[in-house]
C-alpha cells in the first residue's frame, strides 16, 4: 500500500529529472536569475527599517512595544495574505503576481516614509506585508519551479538571496537612517521600482503557465494542513520565529547604538546568514540527515538567546551574539524551507502557503510580545522567553521525529 511518504518521494523523483542532479547551481534559465535579483531587493526592505527602530520610537515618541507592532502587522497580514497566494498566483500567472508583490510593497513603503504617526506607520507596514506575501511565496515557487538544478539547490539559491537582501540592507538602511529615519522606507520604494523594472523587462511570460495550476482554490492551503508532516514544520516554525524575531525586533533596542553601528551589526548577521545558507547547510544535510541538523541549529539558538538574556546589559556580548546568531538562522532557514518543499504531496505553492500562514502566526505575535515583556519585567525577559519558545520548537519536531523522517528520504531520492 502506498504511504504518503511513499508518494513525496515518487512525486519529487518524477518532477525533478535525474539530469538535474548534475547540473551546477549558477547555471541556471534567465527567469531564475530575474527573480533572484528581485527577491534580493525585496528582501532589503526587512534590513533596512531594523537599524532604524530606535529612531522611530524617539521621533514619535512611541514605546518599544508600539515600534515593535510594525513587526506584529507586517507578519500577521503576511500569515493571512499566504493562504490567497496561490488563488491569486493561478489566476494571474508567476510575473504577474511577483509584479503586483513589488508595486505593492513600493506604494506603502513610500506612504510610510512621509507618515507623520506610529499607528499610521504600523498600519502601513500592514500593507507593506501583503505585497510581500505576494512576491515571497511566489518567488520561492518560481525559483524552485523554472531552476534547472532540482529542488534543494534551488532552494539554496533562494535562501542565498534573502541572506544577500538581508546582509546589505541594514548597511544602507543605517547610511539612509542616519540621515532621516524616513529614508529606509523611501528607498525600499526606490529599489521595488528597480526591481519591478528588472524583473518586467527580464523574465518571460511564456514561463508562468507552467508553474502553477489553473484550478486552484483558496482552501487547498487548509487542505494541506491534513498532512501532519506539513503542519509539524509549519508550528516547528511558529514557536522559532518567536525567537528570530526577538532578536530582530527587539535586540536593537539593548545594543545602544546609533544606526550605523545598527547597520554594521546585522551587515555581520546577514552575511554569517547567506553564507551558512549557502555552503553550510547542505554539508550538515549531508552529514547529519536533515531534522538531526535541524535540531542541532535550533538548540545552539536557544543556548545563543540564553546567553543574551543573562548578559543583556555587556554590550560587546550582544553585539556578538546576534552576529553570531546569523549562522545558525541561515543554517535553519535553508534546512526547515527544504523539508517543507518535500514534507507533503501537494504543490509547492501550496505547501509555501499552509507553511508560512502557521509560521508567520509566531512572527506575528512575537515582536510586540518582547517589547512588552521588557517593559513590565525588565530587559532580559524577551531574550529568555524567546529561547524558551525555540527549545519547544526542538521538542516539538523531536518528538514528532517518526511523522517527518520521511523528509530525509526524499533528499536521498534527488
């Protein structure tokens, strides 16, 4: 009898050609390399505001808490977005939809560089996200879909690219913040012009019809959710992203730097991060199968997290820690973003949407929960209890080892 492992296996071994295996990861069709350099910018605009998160809070007068919820609508609108993805992605085709992504996000990211309040401001990254979600879950499908390299190395190239977007964004979003605090939000507009021109003028329409199916409806995204494999991952990642987005969000606000040595900061975290995504994470696929790597990146960010909790008034051990911190969120990301593709027999388009509607939920909650904690506790508080909520994220897919085992046998398949 047929097992749903059973069929990941089969569907991923028939729809990835054995000549793929052989195929080096920077050969790739034209298409890919338009949306990796898109994504690249797109992915900026998450580095970019980070550095200036201190300087929203003093020219508004806003509390961390309240500079954190541009985080809680920018993720939560994203987990909800997630789930039409696919509808829209079917109806209108890969280009079309990465398009629309990117004129989105550049109309809100203008509108809240010249927005004067922080409830405006918040509910505009709220926009911001759904021209993200958009371009996000669609540029995954395509990179993955048009690669000629099968899945995992085009996965790979994906990760690459959010870690570049990451690595660079923070540096000029603390040259632009030092000037205003409106400058990363107006040149997260100016990029996404960039990109849509780069991107429309680039990649084939021809390309989209074979990437998505024309049948599909809004509730395939639930219906993946039968799958427990899927949604192990999916909350796996939710309880992480408590984590990450502690650090991103509220880190910060404790390192008392002005926004370039913000900027210098989390240069150094997205650089460990596109490497350890690139070159690393497959060695420690290779080497220790890839829930055991998994496990192991998930339970040093904990420990990483610990450690910032106990010594959150040391500046330099801060500073290296979430540097630090970097190599092994670029290790997970690419780890967790590859299991997903193979966890369940159902599209990749619509397995990237069930995923990140459960994982953006954590991503959603997690920054206005940090600033809140330090200001009815203390400082240290978000950092522990953020590495709390990872260690569930490794108990949780340890414990659920047996429903997911499945994921590395696919990898030995490709």
């Amino acid at each position: 009898m047929s097992t749903p492992q059973d069929s990941v296996v089969s569907k991923q071994t028939q729809t990835t050609p054995s000549t793929k295996e052989t195929e080096s990861l920077l050969k790739q069709p034209r298409a890919v390399w338009a949306v990796f350099f898109a994504s690249i910018i797109a992915f900026m605009g998450l580095g970019l505001v980070d550095p200036i998160l201190p300087a929203i809070a003093k020219s508004m007068s806003a509390s961390p808490s309240e500079v954190t919820l541009l985080f809680t609508s920018y993720n939560a609108v994203m987990a909800v977005a997630m789930l039409i993805t696919g509808s829209i992605t079917a109806r209108f085709g890969i280009k079309s939809t990465l398009l629309m992504g990117i004129v989105i996000i550049a109309i809100f990211s203008g509108l809240g560089g010249v927005s004067n309040g922080i409830w405006t401001l918040v509910g505009l990254r709220g926009g911001w996200g759904l021209g993200n979600s958009l371009f996000v879950a669609t540029a995954l499908t395509a990179i993955v879909t048009l690669s000629n390299s099968g899945t995992a190395k085009a996965i790979i190239l994906y990760e690459a690219a959010i870690g570049l977007g990451i690595s660079v964004g923070p540096l000029l979003g603390g040259w632009l913040g030092a000037i205003s605090w409106r400058g990363p939000f107006l040149g997260v507009a100016t990029l996404m012009i960039i990109a849509f021109i780069s991107l429309s003028t680039t990649m084939p329409k021809s390309n989209t019809h074979k990437v998505v199916k024309k049948n599909s409806s809004l509730l395939e995204p639930f219906r993946a959710m039968k799958h427990r494999s899927l949604v192990i991952f999916g909350v796996a990642a939710c309880f992480y992203n408590f984590g990450f987005f502690t650090l991103l969000a509220y880190a910060p606000f404790v390192m008392g730097l002005d926004e370039h040595g913000l900027g210098y900061v989390f240069l150094g975290w997205g650089i460990l991060l596109a490497i350890t995504s690139v070159f690393m994470a497959p060695k420690l696929q290779q080497w220790l199968g890839t829930i055991k790597a998994m496990c192991l990146m998930l339970g040093l960010f904990a420990l990483v997290l610990l450690v910032m909790g106990i010594w959150t008034s040391t500046q330099w051990v801060v500073i290296a820690a979430v540097i630090f911190a970097g190599a092994l969120l670029g290790n997970n990301n690419t780890l967790i973003t590859t299991a997903v593709m193979n966890s369940a027999p159902v599209e990749r388009a619509t397995a990237s949407a069930a995923y990140s509607f459960l994982r953006f939920i954590g991503g959603a909650i997690a920054p206005f929960l940090a600033g809140k904690l330090a200001e009815l506790f203390n400082p240290h508080i978000p950092f522990i209890v953020g590495a709390g909520f990872v260690v569930v994220s490794v108990l949780f897919i340890w414990f659920n080892s047996t429903h997911i085992k499945h994921v590395d046998d696919v990898g030995a398949a490709h």
